[in-house]
C-alpha cells in the first residue's frame, strides 16, 4: 500500500486522495524539465502545469524558478489535495491550482511562457473500476491530440512545451505535435535499467524548427541510481 504523502527536501506532497501517486519517472521528470529550463536559458515568467495531479510538478519547478504558476488538474479530490500540498509548501503564493478542463482554459486568452505535462498515459485500454485512476491514466477527458490543441492555444509565440510520454507514444506524438507547428527542441529517452527497453521518453518542444538534441539516461546501473538519475534527483530529495 503506496504511502500517503511524499517527503523531498523542500516540500511534502500528501496523496491519500490522488489517484497518481508520486512515482520515479514523474520525479525524473521534473528535475529533468527544471534543469532543462535552466539550461536553456528560458526564464519564465508563468508557467501552465496540465494535469497537476498532486502538484508534484509545479512544486518542483517553483522550487527552481520565480515564475507564477497555474496548475490545472480535472479530478476535483485531486485538485483538492494538489492545493492543500502548494499552500503548504514555501511557494504558496507562486502556484494556483485551478480545477477545471484545460480545453476551457484557453478561452481566458493568458498565455504561458512555459507548459509542463505528465498526461494520461493510455488510450482505448483496459481500464480500472476506480473513476478517479481512469481520469488519471487514461485519455478520456484529454487525448494526445487535445493536449496539444490546448498547448497550442495556451503558448506564448516564444515559449516552451515539456511533455512526459511512454517511450512507444513518442513517433505518433511527435507527428501530432508538428502537425500543431510544434517541434521537438530536445528528447531524452529513459530505461529502467541497463537491460530494460526504453520506457519513456521526455520531450521539450517550441515553434521553432531547429536540430533536435538527443540523449539517453538510465535510472539503475547494477541495482544502484545511476550517477546521473542522482544528480538531477540530489536538488529534491532526501539524501540517497
């Protein structure tokens, strides 16, 4: 039985209620995006988490960044706990946690310099009794497509999209993105270990076309992180 809250050095993130719970590769990913928006340069200044879940993600991020953050999550428990766990972090007053659609966001004509994503996951499989995890890990409220339609529509002309997927949906996103005039400015394809196939993939798109920069990472080398899983992790967690 998963606990019910997360302790990193900063923050807590309570999820008794979320049907995500805080998982490895959600925390790869947002040390990978935090550390990407700084490599690059970026600097937002507001910054869309689409799917918040228990805000995980845009706690994250606010503990890298200054940049005021909307994080919408559809699952009204959900969105419930993801407020609490931002109003009881440092960055209270940097995250809003809207519970709504992100379709209906677009309409409110704000654009993010910065999108962040860790999406439903599956499409037409099987699915769970629990309403809830189906809202979480399948596509029925936000399809790929959908989602970006919605990043689309809510990116600024400069800004940037981060995205975590399975590694098998990345060729047929990547497709679905250019068709939006979105492009891949850079991808990391992660395995679990050294023997594993790939398994997901994290993806950072813009509107510019331009060479993409590929890399590859593994989570566990001969049952241990890996020295660069610990690098990116070591700003967020307890010590190893």
């Amino acid at each position: 039985m998963p606990n019910h809250y997360f302790d990193f050095k900063q923050f807590r993130v309570n999820q008794e209620h979320c049907a995500m719970k805080v998982c490895t590769d959600a925390c790869l990913f947002g040390a990978w995006a935090a550390k990407t928006v700084n490599d690059c340069e970026i600097a937002p200044k507001s910054i869309l988490d689409i799917g918040a879940g228990t805000g995980l993600l845009s706690l994250m991020l606010a503990q890298t960044c200054s940049a005021q953050i909307d994080a919408v999550e559809i699952e009204a428990a959900a969105a419930t706990e993801a407020a609490a766990n931002c109003k009881a972090s440092p960055w209270k007053d940097q995250i809003n946690v809207i519970h709504h659609q992100v379709q209906a966001l677009a309409n409110n004509q704000k654009l993010y310099d910065l999108i962040i994503s860790n999406p439903p996951f599956y499409e037409q499989d099987l699915k769970s009794p629990d309403t809830n995890k189906n809202l979480a890990l399948h596509s029925q409220a936000l399809t790929l497509k959908e989602l970006l339609v919605s990043a689309n529509q809510l990116l600024a002309e400069k800004g940037y999209f981060a995205v975590l997927l399975p590694f098998e949906r990345k060729a047929i996103f990547v497709a679905l993105a250019e068709k939006e005039g979105l492009y891949v400015q850079k991808s990391t394809d992660v395995q679990q270990t050294e023997k594993h196939a790939y398994f997901r993939t994290m993806l950072l798109l813009s509107r510019t076309e331009t060479a993409v920069k590929t890399d590859s990472m593994i989570i566990k080398i001969n049952n241990a992180y890996s020295a660069e899983f610990r690098a990116l992790l070591t700003p967020f967690y307890l010590p190893f």
